[in-house]
C-alpha cells in the first residue's frame, strides 16, 4: 500500500518551524521559508540512502544547496559509514589550501543520529606520493598493512570532507574515493519497508535541518547580536576543531554602511567572512561578492582588514555584498590561528565613509568591479561543486 500520504502529512509538519520567523505573518518571509524547506529536501536526497557497506562521498551543501552557512571557501563531501568496518581511502590531496576529515559518531545525513567528533584527519600528515594517498581506517591495524591507518572508533558512523581553497578555479581539487574491505562487495536491492523508512525520513529531514537553521538565526535574535558579534568553536555541532568563530546579524539602516575592522592573527592557516541571508542560507557567492578570504582581501598598511557592508557599491576593494538584504548573518573564521581576534562591525554615514577608512583605500570603479565579479563567476563554476 502507497505511503504517499504520509510523507506529504510529514513534509507538512514542517510548516511548524514557521513561528521561529522574526514575522510570521509576512508573506515575504514565509515564502521565503517555504523555499528554505524545498531547498533541504533536495539537499536530503544525497544522503537518504547513503549505505555504509558501499560508501560514497556526496555533496550534501554546495553553490545551490546553500543552507545552515554553508563556507563558499570549502568544498564538501560526506559519507556513511560503519565503525566496525575497515574503509580505504584513495586519491589525490590536490592542491588547497587544506584537506581535512571529521570522523564523527553521526552527522546531518538523512539517516543519522547527531552526535560528537570523534577525531580529524589532516591529510597533510599523511604520506604522499607525488600528492597521492592511501588511508585505510579501522578499529585495529590489519596484518601486513603498511601504509597509513588511523584508527575507527566502533562508534563512527560519518566521515565528513572539507577542502579549502583561497583561489577559487585555479586550484586543483582533490579526488577521494572510498571503498569497504572488510565485506565482500554484494547486490542490495532494497525492499518496500526499506524504502518506506528512508523516505519517511527524507521526508521529515526539511524539519529537522530547516529547524537547525531557523534556530540559530532565532537564537542569534534573542541575545540581540545586531552588528556585534559573539564567539563560538561549534564543538561537537560539525565544526572545524581549532577554529574560531565569529558570528553575529548585520542590520542596514537607510543611508548607512557597516565598516568590519579586525586584527590578524600572528599566523592563520585559513579565515574567511561571509554573509548569510535571515534564514542562514549564505548569499549567493557566486554572483556577488558576499564572502571574501584571506587570498582575495585586501589588507591596510596598519596590517588589519577591514571591510564595507553596504546595499550599493561603495567603490572599495573588500565591499561585502548583501545582495539587497538589509539583514542577514555574518560570520569569520579563523582556522589554525595563533590567536582569535574579536572583529568588530559599526554603522558610518555612506556619505562619511571615506573619512573613516586609511587614505590610501583605493577607489574601485564600476569596471574594475565588472572584472572582479567576472573573475569570481568563473572561478567558482570552474570548482569541482557535486
């Protein structure tokens, strides 16, 4: 019997999340929701029948599945997996800025449970071959393996990839692939009650991760973050260990710019800002300018960045770009720094903007700013993104 019904009545349910708006009853904002919970159940598909005995990395977040932040620096690849099983890896690191690996006890797949980080792989740390790699996983070395292993906690059940990169299209991407070796490989074809219960939950997922979304944003309303930030490491919650994070809301009132300014650390493998819009899907940075990275910013003489929210251009290199948003989530990272400098965000009369930033800030015409974007468009379709 067709459980079609029934899905329809769970994907429903997400309309529950709806109260965590700043407005519910603005039809601007929940249209845009709605859109927020299409865009999550697309972005479930890729894990939803995820199979640990044949394992795969997929890109659960990219250019368009966009949602709960994602970096526009990195990208991601998620797996399922059993710890108990042995899992090698083979491939090639690329050349990025880095390529790291969460082991976790659950993810934000489909068919997972959160749960904490279990240890992280710094490819870099691995032995390679002309950039070439082998890793096999599991819970004990097997006899006669020489290569390199690390080993699984039994209770692994996601590994999850991020690949940075500073100069979008120009550095080569890594390739991974992942096989289990410990089974023999076998034919599965899934049963009805095995593609009920999957669909049952691809269903449910818009709630689940539409729901982390509208939570953080709401949360970052309720202690007042406008145009101020707090810290945060997300440990245990998918974050990078070892990274700072600083997040906050912008808001832009009429007339006004906001002007970040922050201290570098000393040493930094990686930072980034960005800009998220008020359901924390992050602006689209393919055709505009809403992030920039320690390889595309520009820095002062005094050696701190500083940078421009503003709705129109406002003729400066490191101009953030809401895309007409006047309220959104902003968000810096600081990865393997020797120090997490607190930024700081205060709105400036656009007419007295100048005045307040070093003298020799260059003025960016409206053609330079066409190249710049011509660039970023093409850098970023040139990324592997699927």
């Amino acid at each position: 019997m067709s459980n079609w019904q029934g899905y329809l009545a769970t994907l429903a349910q997400t309309a529950d999340l709806l109260p965590l708006l700043s407005d519910s009853d603005d039809p601007a904002q929940v249209a845009q929701a709605e859109r927020l919970f299409f865009l999550t159940l697309a972005s479930g598909w890729f894990t939803a029948f995820a199979d640990p005995d044949r394992p795969d990395f997929v890109p659960a977040v990219n250019t368009h599945c966009n949602a709960v932040g994602t970096n526009p620096d990195f990208i991601y690849g998620t797996a399922t997996i059993d710890g108990t099983g042995h899992y090698l890896l083979t491939g090639e690191r690329g050349d990025g800025l880095f390529l790291l690996m969460d082991i976790a006890a659950g993810g934000l797949g489909v068919m997972d449970t959160p749960g904490p980080s279990l240890g992280t792989i710094d490819f870099d740390r691995l032995t390679l071959d002309n950039g070439r790699f082998a890793l096999l996983l599991s819970t004990e070395r097997p006899a006669g393996w020489t290569g390199d292993w690390r080993q699984l906690d039994p209770a692994a059940r996601t590994l999850s990839l991020r690949q940075a990169s500073y100069d979008w299209g120009a550095e080569r991407e890594a390739r991974i692939a992942i096989e289990r070796t410990d089974v023999p490989a076998r034919a599965h074809k899934p049963d009805a009650t095995e593609i009920d219960l999957h669909l049952a939950a691809l269903a449910g997922y818009p709630k689940r991760l539409a729901g982390m979304a509208l939570g953080f944003v709401a949360a970052q309303r309720k202690k007042d973050l406008w145009n101020r930030f707090e810290h945060d490491d997300w440990a245990g919650q998918g974050g990078v260990t070892g990274q700072h994070y600083y997040q906050g809301l912008f808001r832009l009132e009429p007339g006004m710019v906001l002007l970040l300014e922050t201290e570098l650390p000393e040493t930094v493998r990686y930072w980034n800002v960005q800009l998220s819009d008020m359901l924390w899907n992050s602006i689209d940075w393919v055709n505009h300018q809403s992030s920039l990275n320690g390889g595309q910013a520009g820095l002062d003489a005094d050696g701190k960045f500083r940078a421009v929210i503003a709705l129109d251009d406002p003729g400066v290199p490191n101009w953030l770009d809401p895309a007409g948003h006047c309220e959104g989530a902003i968000m810096v990272r600081w990865t393997e720094a020797s120090s997490g400098p607190m930024p700081g965000l205060r709105a400036i009369p656009q007419a007295e903007l100048r005045g307040h930033l070093p003298a020799d800030t260059p003025v960016v015409s409206p053609e330079a700013r066409r190249v710049t974007l011509s660039h970023r468009r093409r850098g970023a379709q040139l990324r592997r993104r699927w």
